[in-house]
C-alpha cells in the first residue's frame, strides 16, 4: 500500500500535542480590528484546540504530523 500524502494546507495551519489533540490558530485576526474589543483581540492571539467532531478528520488530512 502506498504511503498518504499529507495535505500541505492543513500542515501549515494545525499540529499535534503529545497527547494526540490537533492545536490551531483562531480566525477574525488579521484586519477590520478597529470595532473588535482589546479583550477579544488579545483572546484572539492565542491558540485553541479542535474541537471533538472536527479531530478525526483533520487528522487524517496531516497523517505524518
């Protein structure tokens, strides 16, 4: 059987912790920023995890990571 290929998309944008959750960067970041709270930007800035329904399949876009 022949090796899968990872989708490079999605290598770029999650990895994996040590105990097999998927980390990912939140979206609504990067520009209309005026009307959105310092609080929320903050928020925004950290990382957060994948959540239970989305894991099974994002981890088989990124089999190798």
């Amino acid at each position: 059987m022949p090796k899968m290929k990872t989708n490079r998309g999605a290598a770029k944008r999650f990895k994996t912790t040590g105990s097999g959750k998927i980390v990912r960067n939140k979206a609504f970041s990067s520009h209309i920023l005026t009307k959105k709270s310092t609080k929320r930007k903050r928020g925004l800035r950290k990382s957060g995890l994948v959540d239970s329904t989305n894991q099974k399949s994002i981890s088989r876009l990124i089999p190798y990571k």
